[in-house]
DNA sequence: GGGGCGATTGTTATCGCTCACATTTGGCCG
DNA sequence: CGGCCAAATGTGAGCGATAACAATCGCCCC
C-alpha cells in the first residue's frame, strides 16, 4: 500500500479512501492511484483490514451432514446470497448434532472471526444448543429451532405434513399410515404431528407409526411392514428418500402404486419425478430457506438486540402419480 | 494478550509462547498463563496472527453446484479432513463453469488472504482455466482436469467406464448403448471414450450415442428413444440420476428390466441400491477423492515448486439387479 | 484583498500478534 | 564459589490496514 501511495504520488490514506471508495478524493487523484494499484498488482490485505475493522466480511455455517439434499441446498443458496451481499462463508460440518459438537462448531467459527452464524441444525440436541448460547456472535437457526432460542427460518413442516395426510384422507383413503424420520429429529416430530393431527381432526383411526433414519434402506425396511398389512392403502412418509424405499418394497412385493397403495413424500428431491412411479410429494423451498436465513443475519449484525423472530416458509404440495383413490372407492 | 501477560506476571511473548504451544516454557509458568486465559476467557485474535505469519490456516474450494451428489460428497469430505488437520473451508459455488467465473473465483479466494485452493471442476472450460494459472496459491484440481495443469485428484472414468461395458458384453450383449453427460464434460468425455474404445477392442458395432445434462428428465428423454428401437438389450448411461430416467421411460413403455433391457449407471448415488430395479452402477470413492486432494493441497503448500503429479482413484463396479443377460440367451 | 468554509489530503496512533534479538535465570563444573 | 552455558523470559519493531484528527487547498463573498 505505502507503494502504490509513493508511486501515486499520495499519502497511503489516500489510497486507503480510494480502496474503499470513499467520498472526498478529487476524480484526478482516483485516477493516479486506480492507476497505481493496477500497475503494481496490488491487493488489499484482507487480514489488516479485518484487525483494525474487527470484522472479517466472512460468515460462518455450522450444517449437519451437508451430503443431504436439503441441507445441500441450502447451503448453496446460502452461499450464493453471501456472494452477493460481499461475503464469504467458512463452513464447519457435523458428523453428529449433539449439543457439544454444535457448541463447539459455532465457538471455533467464532474464534475464527466470523461475522455472523447460520446453523443448519434438523436435530433436538442441536437446537437446544442454540437456547442460551453465549453472546458475541450473531446466530440464526436454520430448518428448526426451539422457540426463545435464536431467530429462526424453516418451513412449515406441520403444514406440509397435513396437506399430505389431507389429500390421502380426500382421495377417500380410511386412514393413512406414517412411515417418521428420527425422533430426535425436530423436523420428524413436526411432520409426525402434522400428520396425526389431520387424522384426528377427521376421525380417522390412527395406525402405529414407523420410523426410519431418513435413509432408503430404512424405507424399505418399514415398506415390507406395510406391504405385509393388506389394510394398508395409503402411506405418509417423512421423506423422499425413505418413499422410494418404500416404492421399492411394495413394488416387490406385488403391490401395485397407486391402485392399491398411495404413496406422499417430503422434500421434492430432483430425482422424484423420476421415481416409479413418479412420486407424490410435498416441496420445501431450500433455497429460499437460504436465502431468508441468510437475509436475517444479515439484518440481525446490523443493529444487534434485535428481538428473535422467525420466518416460516410455506411448503407446496405436488401431486403426482403416487396417490390415487382407494382400491374400493 | 497484554491483560492475560499482566495477570499472569509475564510478558506478551511468553503468553504468545504458550499459545503456540512452543518449547521453553516452564511448566510452572505455563500453567499460570493458561489459568490467566481461562479467567479471562481469552481467545487469539485470527486477523493479528494471519496478519503477521501471512497465513491464514483457511482453504478455499471453488465448485460447481454443490446440490450434486458428487461435488457434495467431495466438498463434505474436504472438510472433515480440513478440519482434522486445523484448517478452515471457504467455499465459492459456481452456476457457471467457463473459464471465467473459475479464474474470478480462485482470484476472489486469493485476495481473500486463503493458503491455498482446491477446485471441482467437472468441467472442459474451468480446467482449462487451470493451465495457466498466475502463481501465487496452491491449487489442487479435484474430479477433472488438464495434463500440464496443476495437480489432479480424480478417479478413473475410463477404467470405470470401460468396465461397465465389458460386464454387459460379458454377459452376452452384441453391443451396448450409451447414454452420455455433456460433451463440454471432461468426465463425461472419459466415459464415453472407456465405452467405445471396449466396443471397438471387442469388435462390436458402435450405436449412435445419446446425449443427456445429468438430469434424470435428460435421461428419460434418451430412455423413450431407446425404447421405441426393439435393438436396444444393453444401456450404459453416465450417471446415475439420468439412468433412473432411463429406468422411467423404458418401464413405461413395458420393456422389462433386466429380462429384455440391461441398465449400468455411474456414481452409485445412495438412492442407486433402491432404485427398481435396483441398479448396477460403477461407484466412485467421493469421500477418498476428497481426502487425497487435502492431502495433496498440504504437501503442496508445503514445499512448493513442487511438479505437477496426479492421483488417481480407482472406481468399483458394483453389479445388482439391473443388468442380466440378453432375451436370446 | 482577507476571512471563512467546505472539500481534499496528510499525520499519527493503533489493532493484536509474532519475529528477532537482548537479557536474565539457574544449574553444573572445575 | 565464580564462571559459563543453555534454558527461560523480556523488549522493541513491525505486519498492513483504518480511525481520528490536523493541515492544506481553493474558491466565494463582502
């Protein structure tokens, strides 16, 4: 800097002004020093910067599993909002969401220098973490959080599940079983409600719930279950991945979808209007998930003591040709 | 720093001595420097250190659409191995691989003060980006990339390729289709060639190749076709998101897979095994990829000025239900 | 023509740490 | 018991930027 400043014929607070696009330098005096930087090849140190500012226009994410379509979409909205508001995202992922790892992930980005966290966090443990977190750094929850925690954004997970147990319960279905993520999964507990609720409400006899680990293998699993009860003539399954698990099993065991059993998924996934057949299902918007949660904190570092809110998003049922009427109707 | 040496009665340095754990050190004053720490809850200020030392113990990793299972998989296990070996990940998501957006990002990680660079980059127009790359930061090309370029860590497409033709071969098939990803994918390219240089080897006759984007809508585009042609027994499509396309488009048009068509696809996406039918795919070692270009990135950091080398990872073609041999069999 | 004022530009201190070197300490040996 | 050497600790100088304030400059107006 002090180079281009001499070769400028300035003093280096005058390239600093021009760096920054201050106010207040003469057009003539910007164009020596751009002229200046370009010829010397110069770039601004971003660690100087971030010493003397104490902010480093880096944000942190703390996500489970980032493998996941969700979270990978996520993510990547996440990323690119970032970009676009100047930022840079470091991201720290968990093998497991406990409460210590997470503590520990959202302390090291802090240690590091973040500006402000977003944690992807669809488990209990992970959430909780986020209830009385030490204060310093501006957190977001995305996906799920506990209420008084943090602000959060996630989708209206009981909605999403009501709608599908309600379109299964209008085709004329008698009732409809529930194939539940994890327990300890706020977004399985979410769904699972959503989806008991609505069969309350209607009066529908409620079956014994299974549950997976989100996993096709776990879908198949609970698949075979549900093909071995001749009742059985409409599921609920709390993901896509598990659903075409479940396709597969009743698929092989003779079952034909959706004549005798409608299928609903959740998430939308790419690949489920592709399954066999293409699949009911009720879509989150991941990547406004990101970009929402990404335009909070954004919102929460400018003027801190912001009350926690949270943001729900709306989820789209899509109706394809898993579900149909019941095979008497 | 300056409060924990005053609490302690010693000087910054030796503060500074023992946070980087060095040697001279009594124990005795170590132990009053960490309690001092602790009571002041003090935590080493990233931006001074990275500002003095001229690193920043951050990584960048420049990537294509981290939506995708590969470029996720890779990405996730980036990180875990960054973070085992005390560095940090930033990352910059693509929409676009041309040669420009990839210098712009690897640039943008540059002035961003990072310690080197690991790019995804599938693509013919990133790696390209790569060959002449200014001097300045490490760069590893991870899954796809140049002779002459930086270092590569990929797996074998051709080797992958050229097995899932010969297993359709060997089991009696006159020939076998192909289903391709986007000519300006270098992968993409390597797997068409595996494909028809083993149909050339064996002699059989080289059918017109059908083009898809990777998507599973691409690929059941190509499954109509090569539905409505009775000469199609063997299909080797070059991912596994268009062969669950495929998948779709001939069991709607009632060709019964594997009796009177065989399926192979590429990747082994965990959604592969659950397919129907399940499907025989070539997997590759995402999680391996991503390890070896860490651990290649650091050696190059290391000793710099280091040649050019490549990894290169073998893929595993894992055989289940979708490939038999052919109706006259 | 001098005063005043806003627009530019410069000066100095400082952010929190590590490096290089100086100094003190402590133990062992002759 | 003094001297010597290695181990332990301290001192001062930057790293490359921004912040706060000071100093000029130029122009307008009475």
């Amino acid at each position: 800097m002090a180079d281009v400043a001499k070769l400028a014929g300035v003093s280096h607070q005058t390239v600093s002004r021009v760096v920054n696009g201050s106010a207040h330098v003469r057009p003539e005096t910007r164009r020596r020093v751009v002229a200046a930087m370009g010829e010397l090849d110069y770039r601004p140190n971003p660690a100087a910067r971030a010493l003397v500012t104490g902010r480093s226009r880096t944000l942190g994410v703390v996500s489970f599993d980032t493998t996941l379509y969700g979270p990978a979409s996520t993510l990547y909205a996440i990323e690119q909002a970032a970009h676009a508001a100047g930022y840079f995202i470091t991201i720290v992922s968990l093998t497991m969401l406990d409460r210590v790892s997470v503590l520990g992930a959202v302390e090291r980005l802090r240690v590091q220098g973040v500006d402000g966290v977003l944690v992807i966090t669809p488990q209990e443990g992970a959430a909780d973490a986020l209830v009385n977190l030490p204060a310093g750094v501006p957190v977001v929850a995305v996906e799920a959080g506990r209420p008084n925690s943090v602000p959060l954004v996630a989708v209206d997970q009981f909605a999403g599940a009501a709608s599908a147990t309600r379109l299964l319960l209008d085709l004329g279905h008698p009732t409809v079983w529930h194939v539940a993520g994890p327990s300890d999964f706020l977004e399985a507990q979410q769904r699972e409600d959503g989806w008991r609720s609505t069969l309350e409400k209607a009066g529908a006899e409620i079956p014994r719930m299974l549950t997976g680990d989100w996993s096709p293998r776990s879908g198949y699993r609970a698949g075979l279950q549900l093909a071995a009860n001749p009742k059985v003539s409409a599921v609920f399954v709390a993901n896509d991945q598990m659903a075409l698990g479940v396709l597969r099993a009743l698929n092989e065991r003779g079952r034909d979808i959706p004549r005798e059993v409608s299928v609903v998924g959740f998430d939308d996934i790419p690949e489920a209007q592709y399954f066999t057949p293409p699949l009911t299902t009720v879509r989150q918007d991941f990547g406004e998930v990101g970009r929402s949660s990404l335009r909070m904190l954004l919102e929460l570092m400018q003027r801190s003591g912001h009350p926690p809110q949270r943001v729900t998003i709306a989820p789209e049922l899509v109706v394809r040709r898993s579900t149909a009427r019941p095979p008497g109707a």
